[in-house]
C-alpha cells in the first residue's frame, strides 16, 4: 500500500516538474500564431491573440531597421534596440528574440538580468568587456570581446558590457524567449515606484543614508 502511494507521489512530482520546465516559452503546436491585438481572435497562446492563418503575410515574419544606430547620448552612453514579439507579431510561440547594442566610447549596458532568457552576444565593431556573476557565493565570469567574439549569460544571471574602446561600438544579441523581460539593477533598487523603504537599502549596503538619498535621487 505505502509503496503504490510513494509510487503515486512520485509520478505526481515528475509530472508537476514537467509542467514546471515548460512554462517558458513552450514549444508551439502549430506553424505559427501570429500576434494581433484583436480580443474577437479565439486562440490565445503566451500572452497574445493569434492572427488568422489565412491573414497572415510575409510582412508578419519581417522587420527592418536594425541597420539604424540608436542614440546613446544618455547618462551610461548606451541604448539597445530590441526586436520581441511587441516589434515583429511573427515571433508569437518561437521562444527567440533580437536585439542591437549600441555603445558610445566609453558605454555600458549597466548590470542587469533578463527573467525569462538566456543570451548569446556577438561584437560587430569595437571592443566590449562583459561578464556575468552566479547566483550565490557570486563568481564572475568576464573576459574582453573583439570583433566577431561571442559571449553565452545564462538564463537569469546579472550580467553586463562595457565599451573598454575610444570608439563606437556595435553588438547582437540573441535571446531565449520572445519576450525576454529586464531588470537593470540600479534602477529597480534605487528607482523602483513605489520607493524602497531607506532603511532596507540602508542595512542591505551597509552605507549611510545619505548615499541611499543620494542614489535614489539618480533614478
């Protein structure tokens, strides 16, 4: 008897843990499913309606612009252009997105993670130092990219690029979900809407107030 019950518990588990593992992004059951934004759509797959197959164009799976430079006059000399499923409908249940990385001289894509994805990055001009750090007990891994170089941040991790050069440069980045989401440290701890309360950042950075009024004031 207990042992048809372990036997029960068990195959309970391994399903729950199936169920768990395909929670991101899962594998389509058809072609396609383009996104629209049309609630009288009765298919609803990962957040979005599907577009009538028979609508649905080569214009569906097409984006263009990624050839145009995003401007990086901003505090950090960085902006990225991203193209998820918001951008390009055709991505709805592909589990992929793109995105461009523009770097003034000097850049940074501050610390930050994606939730929902992992990220391959390729240098197309210039040179990048990157590195992401592990969960607990916190070991970075970093090394400096050149031209053609590609780097793997595995899925979560806070990770970043710095232009280490005096000139502009460019990378791609590929990303393990349509939507990959991000969270830039920085401005999640110190600009978050509601604020933080100042004591929990007081105690949690062991600093002064003064420096935690001073860094909330920045975001």
């Amino acid at each position: 008897m207990i042992k048809g019950v372990t036997s029960l518990i068990t195959v309970a588990l391994l399903a729950l843990a199936s169920c768990l593992v395909s929670a991101y992004d899962p594998s389509p059951l058809q072609d396609f499913c383009v996104a629209i934004n049309n609630t009288n759509s009765a298919v609803f797959v990962n957040g979005k309606f599907c577009k009538d197959p028979a609508a649905v164009t080569a214009d569906d799976f097409f984006f263009s612009g990624l050839n145009i430079p995003a401007n990086t006059a901003n505090k950090v000399g960085f902006n990225v252009t991203l193209v998820n499923v918001d951008m390009l409908p055709g991505l709805n249940t592909l589990g992929i997105s793109l995105a461009r990385l523009d770097f003034a001289p000097y850049g940074l894509d501050p610390p930050h993670t994606h939730p929902r994805a992992s990220e391959i990055l390729v240098v197309a001009e210039g040179t990048l130092l990157v590195g992401f750090v592990t969960s607990n007990p916190n070991k970075l891994f970093t090394k400096v990219l050149n031209k053609g170089d590609i780097f793997v941040f595995p899925f979560g991790l806070i990770h970043f690029q710095f232009n280490i050069g005096q000139t502009n440069a460019i990378a791609f980045a590929g990303l393990s979900s349509q939507n990959p989401g991000v969270i830039t440290i920085a401005s999640a701890v110190f600009g978050s809407n509601p604020p933080i309360n100042p004591d929990v950042l007081i105690k949690a950075f062991q600093v002064d107030k003064n420096v935690v009024d001073y860094l909330q004031k920045q975001f």
